[in-house]
C-alpha cells in the first residue's frame, strides 16, 4: 500500500470513527434526556377535608436484652458476673471472666456458699499461700476485665463497692489496670484488720483515673498471707445519666430519636428457651446485691439483672417515652403453662402493674418508692408475652391475663401476640403485635400491607421490623432504604398502626447474637447504622398531622409520603421520599387546598456510592444524613430530585393565609433548585 493509499485509510477510519462516537454520544444524550423528562408526580392534598392527626405514640424504640445490649452496654456496671454467680450454684463453680493473678504455688481461688446474700450464696475464697518475702512483684489475687475490657479514661471518677471478710489482716491493693496489668490506672488500698472482717464487711471507694486504657481491668491483690472471701463487686462510672446507671453516649443515641415509647425488657429475652431461664421480674428489684440474676438461655449469656424492672421504668421516665412492658405469659419456646395452673403467672403480672402504679403504701408500690422513687411510673401499655400466638396455651392464657387486668386496671391497654393485619382477632385486644424481618425489596413492597387492615379492630403495633442479615449484612444503605419505604407506609396507615420501633436496638460488637442492629458498640466507642439514621426521618412524625398523598408515574422503586407540623411558633410540610432505584429521579409535588407561599427550609439525603455501603468503627459516618438549606426560586412547579438509592426529605416552611378553593397550580407555586 502506498503512502497516499494509507492516508485516504486513515482519514476515513478517523472519520467513520468520529461519526459513531458521535452517535454514541447522541445516544448518551438522548438516554439522559429521557431520563431527566421522567417526572413521579406526588400529589398533596393539603385541606382541612383529608388531614388527620398522626398518633402521639407512632415511633418508638424497642429495647431487648440481646447482643450485651444492657450488661456490658447501656447499663453502665463494669464488673461482669461480680456476684461470681454465672458458674451455677454448684460448687466449686466456674468464674469467669474473673482470672487469677499468680500460680498454684501462691495462691488458690473457690467458690463456696458463704455469702450473706440469701438469694445468691455463692461467693469467692482467696487462699494466698505466700507473703511479702515469697509473692511475686505487684502480689497476688484476681481480675475482673468487664464486657471484654473496661473504658477507664483519665480524670474521671470510679465507684467502687466490695463486700469483704477475712480470717485475718488484709492488705488488699484495689486497683484498675491496663489489659495485662503493666499500667495502673488508678488504685486503693484496703487496709483492716482481722477483727473488723469477722462478718461481711461493705468496702467503697471512689478511684480517680490518671491515664486511659479502653480495655482496662478491675483487680485485687495482696502480698499478705491467709484467706480472704469477695462478693457482689461493683465499679460504676460517677457520669452516667443523671446518676442513674445509663452510658452516657448510649443514651444520648436514644434520645435524639425522639422515642414516643419503649418496649421492654424483650423479646424473646422474656420467654426464655426453658420457662426455669427466662426474665421474672421480683428478681430484678431491690438492692443490687440482693438480685440473684440469671442466664438467658435464648442468647446465651448471663446477666446480673442490674437493669431490672425499676430500671427500664426509669430509663422510659428518663426519656420521656412510654413505658411498654412486655411480660411472660407461661410460655417459653419449648415448656409451656396449662391456662388452669397459669395464675401465679397472672398474679406476678398484676404485681408487676402495682410496682409500677402502686402508690407508696401498697406492697409492691412501697418497694419502688424504697427504691427512689416514691410516685408512680405512668404505665399505659403492657403486652401478653412475645411471638407466642402460635403456641396451644396462648389464648386460653391471654384470656386470664386480659380479664384480670382489665377488671384491676380498666385503662390499661392490652396487647396481643395475634396478627390482626389482614383478619379480625378471635379475642378482645386493645392492640395486636406485628413482627416482620425481610429481604429489602419484599419490605419496600409491603409499605402498603396495611392499606387493607380492617379499622374496626384493634389498633396495630409494628414492634419489630428490619431487613434480615441476607440483604442487609452489618446494617448497609440497602436494608435501610428498605426500610425506609415500610416505615412510610406505616406512617399513611397510622390510623390504625399506632406504634412502629425497629429491632434489636444495640449490639456489642464482641457478641453479635443477631445482625442486623440499629446502634453498634464496643466499651468505648459506637455508631448509627444506617438504619438508625433513617429512623431520625421520623422525629417529627408522632403527633403531626398526615397530608393524604398520591404517587402518579412509574412509581416502582418510589415510595413517598407528606406531612405537616409545628415547631417553634411555624409551620411546616414535610416530604419525604425513598429512591430504590439505580437512577435519579424528579418527584414533582403538587400541593392543593391550602393557600400558602412555600419557603425553602432544609432538605435531608441518606445515600451512598453503593447499596452495599456500611458504617463501621473506623468510618462512622460514611452514611449520614446530609443536611443542607434547601434554596428555592419562583418557578412553575415544587420540583425535587431523588438521588439513586436514596431515602430524602424536604421541610417546607409555609406561610398560610386561607384555605381555597381552587388548585395552588393556579396561584402560587415555586420550585427547589437541588
């Protein structure tokens, strides 16, 4: 070829190439252009007509004993097993996770029935076999390291209680320490003589840290010779809330959910596997050190009860929620109660209402008010067992309970395991329990399951709901995004779903029983999963004002909902929209029936560069809420875009002045520039 030839090739190569780019490019633009032309029409109806108030109570929060979510979590107690009951009351008994400092030739450790607690005899003997002269350096004795280290951080006060007796002398160095005990942190000596430790004795002390170790341990030693018994070890932090044994930092992430309710203490923490292991609650009240505790047998792990049944009372009176109690029915998940030998059941539960609402003289009322606590908690709510509706004795021993509380407590509401979503109850019921746990695309479909509920029955109460591990890993955009479209469709279904929480509510890290979890934690750090933040979307919801809404268009991966409400003296519609889809879509909203200049205030997106996407320790807040000022100019129509796989809301100040007529299309409109 010559070279005139191969440069007549090669221009028209160069050319036929710049025409199919060109083609591709057109190609491109044409795609976005159809894309960008394709409008969901959410149409508001914003009259007097159509409103209806959204319930006081509509979200909540859903508090289990699950994954450490109390002991060696939100309950702030350092010490676990520190009554050295978790290895069973057969003795020589398992301590863990106390260990021994030294080796056989220095000291021997048992367990015997010596304590002075009646209701958990065990307690912990300390034989030290050498002295001053043959210990080794820094003595010898035991260690406690907490749920899987304890955040001990400089400056901050400690509180110690120990019981304490003793043959002989002591000379006991209490002390908080590094991990491996190289670095004290903070220490205290106890020093007594024989004569004053005949009997139990309760020691105190406040130790003041000098440095920060988030895996600390709480340790006794000794380099004096005799026996020396311990019991019902205690080491709370001085900062928890208000005194009142909460982790600070846990709390505050329930908090800022605005919680309406809490249901508590479980879950299927309340049945138990076995009826002998699951929660009773008389043995959670009291003095600390008189509770026996015991083992859940569902997720596995001992708990001192320290978060007992005052305790969650006065977490819900610390956050302003409504206390919902869940108690056993006589059913377990493999024993259960014949209903004719269920009332000392019944009766436990009508003692657990008087504690609660007794007043101070009454026999369970007076124990709550020696507890701190002289007037009543405002109990409403409680619910019959947990996922039991299935079970042969369930109705029969609904029954009892229904019947019995309603005649000693006529304003109580009742709620029953039983599915009244799609049928009638065959028993009276003030509200029915609905569980559900799915892939994300299953729930982003059911956001209008309850579209067809019947209204003349009980009202319904969504306890529990998530996208299960399958789809939603640790917690990712995609789960929450599922979720975030149920959670719509409850709130235009809320005159007859009244409560909605998610669950389970916390998981430390170190015992993942169940994922997915709204808030993830270790002894010193934590963070919202995504779905923790789409729950933040609602904070406005309970007690506001339902706007009736109509998607129109190709509504598929769209779910959206409007509402209006009051905050510091004005007035607001909020719209709030998920994106399932892989591409941005323009929702345009029509609003009619209120005359109104729209005001831009502030929009908020939940998103991410993938569905997958989680949060974790070492990047807490890859997914947030971002939220910025929503600028908006006079233009035809309220036009907003969705990004892909987002769930966003849009508050719009408004500034009313009659209801009308006619459409607002026709008088004033504005639109969002994004």
């Amino acid at each position: 070829m010559d070279m005139e030839t191969s440069w007549r090739f090669l221009r028209s190569v160069c050319l036929l190439s710049f025409v199919l780019g060109s083609f591709s490019v057109y190609q491109t633009l044409c795609l976005v252009d159809a894309q960008e032309d394709a409008i969901v029409t959410l149409q508001v109806d914003a009259s007097n007509v159509t409103r209806r108030p959204i319930p006081e109570t509509l979200f909540g929060i859903f508090f289990e004993e699950i994954n450490h979510a109390g002991a060696g979590g939100l309950w702030a107690e350092l010490v676990s097993n520190r009554g050295f009951e978790a290895g069973g009351q057969i003795i020589p008994s398992n301590i863990w996770p106390w260990s021994i400092i030294g080796d056989e030739s220095s000291i021997y450790v048992v367990t015997d029935h010596s304590s002075c607690f009646e209701r958990n005899k065990i307690a912990l003997r300390m034989e030290v076999l050498c002295d001053s002269n043959s210990c080794p350096l820094g003595g010898v004795g035991v260690y406690n390291p907490g749920y899987w280290g304890m955040n001990i951080e400089e400056g901050k006060k400690y509180k110690v209680v120990l019981y304490v007796r003793s043959t002989g002398d002591i000379d006991v160095s209490v002390s908080f320490t590094s991990s491996n005990g190289s670095v004290t942190l903070a220490s205290e000596n106890i020093i007594a003589l024989a004569s004053d430790l005949l009997n139990w004795t309760k020691k105190e002390m406040l130790l003041e840290a000098n440095g920060t170790d988030n895996g600390a341990r709480l340790q006794f030693t000794t380099t004096k010779k005799g026996s020396i018994w311990f019991d019902q070890v205690s080491a709370m932090p001085m900062d928890t809330y208000k005194g009142h044994g909460f982790r600070n930092d846990l709390f505050q992430m329930m908090v800022d959910l605005k919680p309406r309710f809490i249901r508590f203490p479980g879950g299927c923490f309340v049945e138990g596997d076995w009826l002998g292991n699951a929660f009773r609650w008389k043995e959670t009240v009291g003095a600390w050190e008189e509770r026996p505790g015991h083992y859940g047998d569902v997720w596995k792990y001992w708990t001192d009860d320290g978060l007992g049944h005052f305790e969650f009372f006065q977490l819900a009176e610390d956050l302003g929620a409504s206390p919902i109690w869940v108690f056993n029915n006589g059913i377990s998940h493999n024993d259960q109660v014949e209903t004719k030998n269920v009332m000392p059941f019944v009766q436990e539960a009508i003692d657990g209402i008087e504690f609660a609402r007794g007043d101070s003289n009454s026999t369970w009322g007076s124990v709550r008010a020696a507890m701190g606590h002289p007037e009543p908690f405002e109990l409403k709510y409680v619910a019959v067992g947990n996922e039991d509706c299935f079970k042969s004795y369930y109705r029969g021993n609904y029954l009892e309970f229904y019947n019995a509380i309603k005649k000693a407590y006529p304003d109580i509401k009742i709620i029953s395991n039983c599915d009244a979503s799609s049928k009638l109850l065959d028993h009276p019921a003030d509200y029915f329990d609905y569980h559900i746990y799915t892939l994300a695309r299953d729930l982003f479909s059911k956001s209008h399951d309850f579209d067809n509920t019947p209204r003349n029955g009980p009202k319904a109460f969504v306890s529990e709901y998530a996208v299960n591990k399958a789809d939603a890993k640790n917690g990712n955009l995609l789960a929450a995004l599922g979720e975030a479209a149920f959670l719509l469709g409850l709130e235009k279904n809320s005159d007859i779903v009244e409560m909605v929480s998610y669950a389970p509510l916390f998981v430390n890290t170190n015992d993942r029983r169940w994922i997915p979890d709204a808030i993830v934690f270790n002894s010193s750090h934590l963070y919202g999963t995504p779905s923790y933040w789409v729950q933040h979307f609602f904070t406005e919801s309970s007690g506001a004002t339902l706007l009736n809404s109509t998607l129109k268009g190709n509504t598929s991966s769209v779910e959206a909902s409007a509402i209006s409400f009051q905050t510091n003296g004005k007035d607001y519609i909020q719209i709030k929209a998920v994106n399932f889809g892989e591409q941005s879509v323009n929702l345009k909203v029509a609003v009619t029936g209120l005359m109104a200049k729209f005001y831009g205030s502030k929009k908020k997106v939940l998103t991410s560069a993938s569905v997958m996407d989680e949060n974790s320790f070492s990047n807490p807040n890859m997914i947030v809420p971002q939220e910025s000022l929503l600028e908006m100019t006079e233009q035809e129509d309220l036009m907003f875009v969705l990004p892909p796989h987002s769930f966003s809301s849009f508050d719009l100040l408004t500034e009313s002045e009659n209801v009308i007529k006619m459409p607002i299309s026709d008088s004033y409109k504005k639109t969002s520039t994004m």
